[in-house]
C-alpha cells in the first residue's frame, strides 16, 4: 500500500522542527518514522511522498530555518504585500486588508520561524499590529520598533499586550557589546543617533547584540526599501493579491534608475497561496558580514 502523502499541516511541523537545525534527519511527527534528510547548508531532501502544497511550503521555508553561518552576522528576511498595480494602501493608509487569508497565514509562518520582528514607526502606529504567531502554530518572535521619537503610543499592543517581547529602537547613542536577550516588557534601546537618518546594518549590528540574528523586516514599505538598498536583505517575500488599487502608496521607495540594467533581478520562485501570489526572492548575500 502506497504511503499517504505529506500534507501542508505535516510539513509545517517538519519546518518548526528545522529550526536552527542542520545534518539531521527528522521523523515524521508523533512517529520515527525518517521523513526529512536536512544539510549542513540548508538544503533538503524528503524521504516520504509529499502533495504539491506541502512540498512549496518546504522550498519556502525550509531555507529559512538552518543555522546562521558562523561569521554572519544575521540572516534577514522582509516581506511586502501588495495589489497588483504594486500598492500597500490609499491615499488614507488604508490596508486592512490587501492581502487574503492565505497571505496573512502566511506573514504568520514567517514570524513563526524568525527571532525578531522588525517594523517601522509609522505601520505601528497606523495599524496597531501585535506581530505575533497566531493564524499558525510557533512560538512569537522578539518586537522590533524603530520609534526614535516616541510616535508609537504606549497604548499600542506592542508596548501593553505582553504577548513577547518588545524592544523599542530610540534616538540616542548606543553602546555595543553583548547584551541579555529580552524576556517579557518593553526595553526602550538608545541607538539610532541624534540626527534622523536610519542605518539598517547599525540595527542589525544591534539587534545581534542582543542575540537576535534570524530577523523578519515586515513593514512598512519604507523599512523594507531601506534594508533592500543597503543590499541587507538576504530573502524577500512579495505577496500579490488580486486588486488594483489605481492609486495609493508605493510598494518599493528606491533610488531612481535611467537604465534597466541596473534594476534588481533576483533569482525568484512564484507559489500559489490560494488568496495571493508568492514571489520569494533570493538576494543572499555570498559575501561574509564584517
């Protein structure tokens, strides 16, 4: 009898039990059963047949999960949802919601299996999101606001719900070396200077000290196009829904470009998420992090 094969559920549990793992073989849950052979960099073979949705869930995923490498620094990943004529909201900021179901659960998983969250003053502010693991099973990852002047209201989850835990990115000098990975509450961090420009490889280079190396860019679009052009990001992951907006915010704010040679070409796969296309980008870096 013809073995029944891996469904989306099963290897979204093989994916939490890849986490930060490596050269290993993992076993079908509740069973020992082999059903996953995992390299030493991240690349994967199944040992059981596998319906096509579980298998797209695996090449997403799985990339994402392996170790860091030793002497990089973090690996990071953002993420950008989108109408098809690439808007993230209105003229208003109105966003709730482009994308579908099916991209939302999505956005879940990718919390699920990163150390830190990172967003961006202005989306915590406007869409008061709690960043954490609940359209999916995970543990919820460290909140990340880049708030250098307090524009985040303390009434905001991120800063009452104490669902995990928050760091707070302030103006203000900072001072390096290692520090306690934080467990419950808000930590205000002095780290983003006196002037006001952000340096996303500066917030890495912190964000590591505090242990966090496996981090999630989710929003707003101006974050996400700051660490894209400082060539930071390592995976970016497009949702496009099924929507035209016909006018609104921009997905991407980048420099301007006068040929198309010098456009970003990633080498990028497409997914079926149901409500919303998967475009998942690969930008990894093949140089070491000094």
């Amino acid at each position: 009898m013809a073995a029944k094969a891996l469904d989306k559920n099963t290897a979204w549990e093989l994916i939490l039990d890849a986490v930060n793992r490596s050269n290993v073989t993992l076993s079908l849950p509740g069973s020992d059963k082999p059903a996953l052979d995992i390299g030493l960099n991240g690349e994967w073979a199944l040992r059981l047949p596998a319906d096509l949705d579980a298998r797209n869930l695996l090449s997403v995923f799985l990339p994402l999960c392996c170790p860091v490498a030793p002497g990089v620094r973090s690996r990071v990943v953002g993420q950008m949802g989108q109408s098809l004529d690439g808007r993230i909201a209105t003229v208003t900021g109105a966003s709730k919601f482009i994308n579908g179901e099916d991209g939302i659960t999505h956005l879940h998983r990718l919390r699920a299996v990163s150390e830190a969250v990172i967003v961006g003053a202005g989306t915590a502010s406007t869409d008061n999101p709690r960043l954490t693991v609940r359209k999916t099973s995970g543990i919820n990852p460290v909140r990340v606001v880049i708030d250098r002047n307090h524009r985040v209201p303390d009434s905001h989850h991120l800063f009452s719900d104490e669902a995990s835990p928050t760091l707070r990115l302030v103006a203000g000098d900072y001072h390096a070396g290692d520090k306690l990975a934080p467990r419950h509450g808000v930590t205000d961090v002095p780290c983003l200077g006196r002037d006001d420009t952000t340096d996303p490889a500066h917030i890495l280079e912190v964000l590591a000290d505090f242990g966090l190396r496996k981090i999630f860019v989710e929003g707003g679009g101006l974050t996400v196009s700051e660490f894209l052009n400082a060539a930071l990001l390592d995976r970016l992951h497009v949702m496009v829904a099924p929507m035209i907006i016909g006018s609104g915010r921009p997905a991407f704010s980048l420099p301007e470009i006068k040929k198309l040679d010098r456009a970003l070409r990633p080498k990028a796969q497409m997914v079926d998420l149901g409500s919303d296309m998967l475009f998942d980008l690969d930008f990894s870096r093949s140089t070491v992090d000094e």
